[in-house]
C-alpha cells in the first residue's frame, strides 16, 4: 500500500467536490452526512471489539474521513479548515491537562478527571450546575447520555444514592407507577413512566459498575444467536418457525437455552 498522508486525503475529498467529481460527493453537506459520523464511530468500535487490526485500521479511517469531509465542507464556507481542528484539539489537551502542562498536580485517575472537569467548565463558561448537566449532548444514546447526566450530578454536588439498597427501591418504585400508568391507559403518562423506569434502571447499572449501553448491546447479540439456534433447531425438525404457536417457540427457545449452547 502506498505511503498516504492527510494532506493526500484532503485533496482527495476536494477532488471529489469539484464540478466534475463524484455526483453524491459534491452535493453533501454538513447536514446530510452528520449521522455518517456517528455511524462510522459505531462500526469502529464493532470492529475494535470483533474485528481484527485490519479491520479497526480501516474503520478508524472512516471515521477520519467524516472528520475530513466536514472540513472541506466548511473551509467551502470560509469557516474552519482541517489544520483548524487540529489546532482547537491540541489547545484543548494542553488546557484541560493542567496537571501534566500546567500547575495543578494529580496523583491518581479520580485527581486527574477532576482537572479535566473543572478546566472543562471554566472553558465553556458553565457556571451552574444544572449547566453542567445540560451540557451532555442530547445525541447520546440515551442510556449513555442517563449515566453521564447521573454522574456528573454525583461529581458536582454529591446528588446520589447512599448504597444499592436504595437504587433497588427506586426501581421497583418506579416499575409500580408504570404498571399503574399501564393500567390507565394514558400513552403520554406511560411514556413518561418508563423514561423513568429506564433512568432508574440505569442508576442500578452504575452502581453495578456495568456500562448499560454495552450490555444491553451485548444482550440484543446474545438475543440473536440464540434465535438463530432456535431456528436451525426449528429446521432439523422440519418445521419453520413461523408455524409454531407462541408456546411452542418459547419451549423450543428454553430447550436452546437450558443445552448451554449460548
């Protein structure tokens, strides 16, 4: 492979963007391609967790290339060019690492967090706590985005359950006023009882020290290959699954569980 560098890349995606390059290339904006920039973050990390080097090597340099593409999109627009957002992310190390480029010192992780923190906030102007709790971006998953406003909340006034006891409560609490939600029938009341349900739950998980995001991933994966047994089970005996009732899909469905086969 040859030797490429990021100045190569760049002219690339601008060839890409003149009169006469590729017709989808030079109609995007910032616009339509952000969701490729979360999406291209998810397959790098799927190939980072099943992939090998190759893969996480080739995933990364999607995501680099939103990075790019948005670049060019904006230096079009006379706003920001790519050595800009460089710059802003090299300023931001030097200034938020204080304790390695500047005067504050930090033994351990918790110390050297708190510095990120606290430049963090003086950086953007956050000057109340509730602030800080809005600056979670709102494109978060939100089981990630759950567990970052909870945290902050605790870091930054000490809003937080005692001890899991008390987090078990929470949630049955909150699985009570769902199912009485349920039971009235009202869809808006529902929704609202099972964001509730949902944060509650998520507040279990941290104190669990379980990430919600990756194990409910890691449970929709599971969910799948035992469906996927079920299925060829369903097969070798002739039968399509479709046909079956309820009840027989959920004995057959046990029977792949309880053979420890997933």
């Amino acid at each position: 492979m040859k030797n490429y560098t990021i100045e190569d890349l760049i002219s690339i995606v601008k060839r890409l963007r003149e009169p006469d390059g590729c017709p989808w290339d030079k109609v995007q904006t910032h616009e339509s391609i952000k969701k490729d920039l979360i999406e291209e973050s998810y397959e790098a990390v799927d190939a980072l967790d099943n992939g090998t080097d190759h893969d996480f090597a080739n995933e990364l340099g999607d995501v680099l290339l939103q990075v790019v593409f948005h670049s060019v999109l904006a230096s079009e627009r006379n706003a920001f060019e790519f050595k800009d957002v460089v710059g802003e992310i090299c300023e931001k190390l030097i200034s938020r690492h204080t304790h390695v480029f500047g005067p504050d010192s930090a033994g351990d992780v918790d110390e050297a967090l708190t510095n990120w923190e606290k430049n963090k906030k003086k950086e953007k102007g956050l000057e109340t706590y509730t602030q800080v709790l809005e600056d979670v971006p709102k494109y978060y998953p939100a089981l990630m985005r759950a567990e970052k406003i909870q945290k902050k909340a605790r870091k930054s006034v000490g809003f937080d359950w005692d001890n899991i006891e008390d987090v078990y409560s929470k949630v049955y609490e909150e699985l009570d006023e769902l199912k009485e939600a349920q039971a009235s029938g009202e869809r808006e009341r529902i929704e609202e009882e099972f964001g509730d349900f949902l944060f509650a739950a998520v507040n279990l998980s941290r104190f669990m020290e379980v990430d919600a995001e990756s194990v409910l991933a890691n449970g929709c994966g599971k969910f799948i290959k035992r469906f996927g047994l079920m299925e060829k089970e369903a097969q070798k005996r002739g039968i399509d699954l479709s046909e079956l009732t309820l009840a027989e899909q959920d004995k057959l469905w046990d029977e792949v569980k309880d053979s420890g086969s997933l």
